[in-house]
C-alpha cells in the first residue's frame, strides 16, 4: 500500500538507483541510512515508478517486496507493526508464497528453498528485502553472496551486512533549498488544511536553523 501522502525531491538519488539497477554488474544494491530518513519511502517511490513504466523502464519479470519492517515512524509516534518476516527462512516461505499462488512453480517436488532459487534463476525478478539488518544470519548472508545472476535485489538496511560486493546508496536528509521548503509545506498543508499560505511564506525567516537542527 502506499505508504506517504506525497513523495519529495530525491530525483539525483532515484536516477542513481536506476542506473544501478541497469548495469549489468550489479546483483545486490543496498541502500542504507539512520532510521526514519526514508529508505522505505524511496525504494516503495521507485518501484511504483518502475511498476507504471513511468520515468523508468522496468525489465523484470516479477517484482517481490518482502519486508522484515518491525515498526514505522508516524507523526503520533513509532508504531508496531503485526506482519513481518523474522529470519531467512520466513523470507523464503514469503517469495515461496508468491510462486505458488501465480501457478509458477514448475515442480511440486522441489523444497521450499530449491523452487525459490530455482525461480530466480529462471526469471528476471526484482527482489525487494526492507529492514535487511533484521534478518542478519549466516543462511541469509550465503543466499545474497551466491544471489543467481538473472535476478537483482534491493536491499534496505541501518547497517552493512557481510563482506561481499553490493553497490550502495547511502541516503541523507533532504536538500536545503528546495527540497526541505517542499517538504515542510506539504506537512504544514497536510496538517493544517487547505491553507492559503504556505510554510515558508509564514515561517521563512526560521527555515535555516530548522534545517541546522533536523537536516
């Protein structure tokens, strides 16, 4: 579902992401950064984008989103979530699930994990692990060291796991100059209506040392 009432900015980090995507070195591109900074948010942003066709041209076959997401950061507060994958072997019975009910798994034989490589191996897929740092266990680091190369995987993360070649992209706060102003008018308007003055109108003067203090 759609997880943000209006996506800002982020266009060098969008264009990046998808050049990343397209070059046939990569397999594995992390993107990391603190909590609440917006991995989740971008990469949900761009697969829609890559879904629509629309900026980016999408390649894949199928696209999986999984997501290890235990909570999520809401102007009342963190909030629990119910529905998470826990270790390596729920991320398997997750992209298992999705085969099985479009009918794809060419043999009713195979264990879970054989079908779900197999799977990868056979089709261009877009796999999407949020909150990677969650999962951290050997099974799961061997999986995206021998990830099968028709595949790709994006991967979100607070943290760096294992010692393996992943592209990343570390994502920081926004832009100063348009992209903060842009950001503060939509939640000012958000929250406050259908106002006829905007945040930066009424608060201008104030802009550089909020910035200063949340970047």
């Amino acid at each position: 579902p759609i997880m943000y009432n209006e996506f800002i900015g982020r266009k060098e980090y969008l264009t990046d992401l998808n050049n990343k995507l397209n070059n046939k070195n990569n397999r594995l591109i992390q993107i990391d950064g603190i909590g609440g900074i917006g991995k989740t948010t971008f990469v949900h942003h761009f697969t829609t984008r890559l879904i629509e066709n629309d900026e980016f041209k999408n390649n894949f076959d199928f696209i999986i989103w999984t997501s290890s997401k235990r909570n999520k950061y809401t102007p009342q507060g963190i909030k629990d979530l119910s529905e998470f994958i826990a270790n390596y072997s729920e991320l398997l019975k997750d992209i298992y699930d999705f085969v099985v009910d479009l009918g794809l798994d060419e043999n009713e034989n195979y264990e879970i994990e054989e079908t779900v490589i197999n799977f990868l191996k056979n089709n261009k897929v877009l796999l999407i692990v949020d909150n990677l740092e969650t999962l951290n266990d050997k099974d799961l680091i061997s999986f995206l060291e021998h990830f099968p190369i028709n595949s790709k995987a994006i991967l979100t993360t607070r943290e760096t796991l294992g010692d393996f070649y992943m592209s990343r992209i570390n994502l920081n706060g926004f832009d100063e100059k348009e992209e903060f102003p842009d950001f503060l008018n939509s939640q000012y308007k958000l929250f406050c209506g259908n106002v006829e003055d905007t945040f930066s109108n009424l608060y201008g003067e104030s802009l550089p040392e909020l910035y200063q203090y949340t970047k």
